[in-house]
C-alpha cells in the first residue's frame, strides 16, 4: 500500500532582491578588483583565482564581502522589522530599504 503525497500549496512572500541576485566588488591583493555575487541557483562565487580554481571553497574575498549581503525574507523575520513599508513604487526591504520581490514558494 503505498501513500500519496499531498500537493503543495503555493505561497507568495516578500524577499530582499539580494536574495535572488547580488554582487560586490572587492578589492584584492595588487590592487586587482574582484566581482563577488549571489545568485540562489549557485550560491556565492568569486572572479578571483584561488575561487576560479578551488570553486567548492568560498575564497577571502566571498568570506570578506558576504556579510554586506541583506538576505531578508518575510518569513524568516519576526517582529517590526519584518513589514515591509511602501516606496515609491512598490514595498521597500526593511533592511536595506530596496524594492523587494515578490517569489512563490511550494509547501
């Protein structure tokens, strides 16, 4: 007897940009600039060497610059932090204060 699973429902929430897509640059060693982004297909990566060739290992400067990243998400906040306020066009991150977007989510 096997048992069926349950569709998901899907569920619509608010997420800081940065969450989906984000990039810093970050100066390095000698003077060269560095690209560090997100993306949460890939996770972090970096346009430096040591990541280019080691990519399973986050490199200094993803270790450096990750922490500037907003990260915020309606449900993972509580509290009066957790509304976003209106901007000028739409709802604003009440973190970072930008736009946020709008993701469906299976549960």
């Amino acid at each position: 007897m096997s048992q069926e699973m349950p569709d998901l429902t899907i569920e619509y929430c608010y997420t800081c940009p940065s969450n989906l897509h984000w990039h810093k640059e970050v100066a390095g060693s000698k003077g060269k600039k560095y690209i560090v982004t997100y993306d949460w297909h890939h996770g972090y990566e970096c346009s430096c060497p040591a990541f280019q060739f080691n990519k399973s290992k986050d490199c200094k400067h993803i270790t450096k610059v990750s922490k500037d990243r907003c990260g915020w998400n309606w449900e993972a906040v509580c509290g009066d932090k957790g509304v976003p306020k209106e901007g000028p066009t739409g709802k604003l991150c009440p973190l970072c204060n930008e736009e946020v977007s709008i993701v469906r989510v299976g549960v």
